[in-house]
C-alpha cells in the first residue's frame, strides 16, 4: 500500500500536485524507513518489486524527486551564498530590503527541500543495499549512474566551493552526509558490472579527477565505516580499469554509422527497436526509460508503451555484425 500511494500521488489532480507529492512521499519515508528493519515487512516489499512495472515506476519517480530536490538545493545554496556576500559588501537600502525578502523565501525553500531529500536519499540507499538485484536493469542503470555521477560532482567538484553558506546547520545543510549517502549506494553496486560500464560512459558527470579526489574526501569521513572505506577505494579501482577498456573499445569503433545511433542520445544503439507510430527506431532502454514517465512516443506525441515497441531483428544484425568486423580488423 506505501509503493503505491507513492505512485498514485504523483498525480491528484490539484493544482499544488507537483509540491503536493512531496509532503506525501516525506511522510512514506518515514513509515519505510522504520519498517524496512523488520525482516517480514522488507519480504513483502520484496514481493512488490518482483511485479517489474511497479518497481520500475517507483524507482523512476524515486529518482525524479531525489534529483529535483537537491538539484534545486544546490542551486538555491548558490544563490545564498552569493547573497551573504552582496550583503557584507553593500550598505542598507531599498534594493538589500528586497534582496532579504528574497533571500527568506530561498532560506525557507532550503531547509524544506533538504528534510525531503534526506530522506529520499536514505531510501535509495537501503533499498540498493537490500534489493541490489532488481535494479541492474537497461532502463534504470544508465540513469543511476547519471544521478549518483551528478551529485558527486555538485559535492566534490569545483563548484563546491559556492555551496559553502555561513551557518549550513541553518538549513540542515551537510555535504559530508550527503556525500556518504551517495558514496554507500556507489557500493552498493560494486558487484554490478553494467553499473560500473555506465558511470564510465556518462559524458555529462563522470570524470575521473573528481572520483579520485571523492576517493581521498572519503577517507576523512569519520563516520563512514572502514570496511565502506575500503570498499569503495576497491570501486574506484574498477571503474578506473573499466574507463580505460571503453576508450580502448572507442579507438576500435573509430565513427559510428549513424543509421546505428539512437536518435536521441546519439549512443551506440544495443537493442534497436522501432516505434510503431512515428516509424522512428530508437534503442530499448533508451525509450522504456522515456516511457516510465511520458507513455507517448517522443517524435509525434501519440500514445506509446512498452508491449507497443517492435524489435528491429535486420538493424540489430547489422550492429553486431559491424563491430565484429571492427574487432577483427582492429
């Protein structure tokens, strides 16, 4: 009944729905997060997650709010610290009586969105720890290594820096529990090689300086458990090593045709399948992950699912066909 009134409240038909959700989802949370502990309550979850549609549905929707909330958590922290600064360089005036309006409203928005987060956050985490084998799916495992890949950039990377505000404790602010939330779930996944495959081939986050640097941070995390610790050095290991595969495999492949790329991502195409509407082929997880949250065929607009996509037998052929010739010839 939790999963799905999680579900069901994504759409109420209020005009607030969007914010609505989250003050549902929070209180969810909650309840899970306490009963998740009892070993009969965690099975019952387990036999939901085993119907493959609904489990899917409340991961992507999982993933939707965790992104939202901290993407605008981080964005909105920017915005303060560039107010404290405005406000230690400029005098009193009618112009800083408007900006501190503003600034209240950004306040009160952090410390909502972040309480949300917290817990979403530590939902994913468990629910990984405990459920690890239902989420090394196509449609999912791209986008969580795109999200976990994002997050770690906002906490380590080179724009950290503009997140650091006076009094963080104001808002509930703390990177480095935010930072062991996202370091646990990337461990979580260390026996999972499509995981790994896919933090490499994030063109938008990855980037091995700031895993590197993620990897010293760690260390000095006191409260994150040795065993963690060295967990994830032997992580950052593989994803290393598995970087330097991929560019191998690049060097190989040299261009790609570009009968043989997803239309939308521009990607390799692994499973080609056409849409019956618009005649377009796309490749499977490309679209099934588009369909978790829009049932409608991306090119035209018209209604799209899953059972309606047509495997391309003769495209597909061709794609293997053409990398083998490209490793024979390498």
């Amino acid at each position: 009944a939790l999963i799905q009134y999680y579900i069901d409240i994504e759409t109420t038909g209020a005009s607030t729905q969007f914010y609505d959700k989250f003050n549902g989802r929070y209180f969810v949370s909650i309840v899970m997060r306490h009963i998740w502990k009892l070993p009969s309550y965690r099975s019952s979850f387990e036999d939901v997650f085993k119907n493959t549609e609904h489990f899917l549905r409340f991961i992507n929707m999982l993933m939707n709010d965790s992104v939202y909330l901290l993407d605008e958590t981080f964005t909105k922290l920017q915005k303060i610290h560039e107010n404290e600064i405005f406000f230690s360089r400029t005098p009193a005036s009618f112009a800083m009586q408007e900006r501190e309006i503003e600034h209240a409203q950004l306040e009160r928005i952090v410390r909502t969105y972040l309480l949300l987060a917290r817990e979403t956050l530590r939902m994913f985490k468990y629910i990984t720890r405990d459920m690890t084998k239902y989420f090394n799916r196509p449609e999912l495992i791209d986008r969580i290594a795109a999200m976990l890949d994002y997050f770690l950039v906002q906490l380590v990377g080179p724009k950290t820096k503009d997140l650091m505000v006076s009094n963080p404790k104001k808002y509930n602010f703390d990177s480095e529990w935010l930072l062991k939330q996202i370091i646990t779930t990337y461990v979580n996944f260390i026996d999972c090689d499509e995981l790994i495959t896919a933090i490499v081939r994030d063109g938008r986050s990855y980037n091995p300086t700031i895993f590197d640097e993620s990897g010293k941070v760690a260390q000095n995390i006191s409260s994150l458990p040795e065993i963690t610790k060295k967990n994830y050095e032997r992580f950052l290991k593989m994803v290393e090593a598995r970087s330097k595969e991929e560019i191998a495999k690049q060097e190989i492949l040299g261009e790609i045709p570009d009968e043989f790329l997803d239309p939308i991502l521009q990607t390799l195409m692994v499973d080609p399948v056409k849409l019956p509407t618009s005649n377009i082929v796309m490749d499977r997880a490309i679209i099934t992950r588009h369909l978790l949250s829009t049932p409608t065929d991306p090119f035209n607009r018209f209604p799209l699912s899953v059972d309606d996509l047509i495997t391309d037998f003769e495209l597909k052929n061709k794609i293997d066909q053409w990398i083998a010739n490209k490793k024979m010839n390498k």
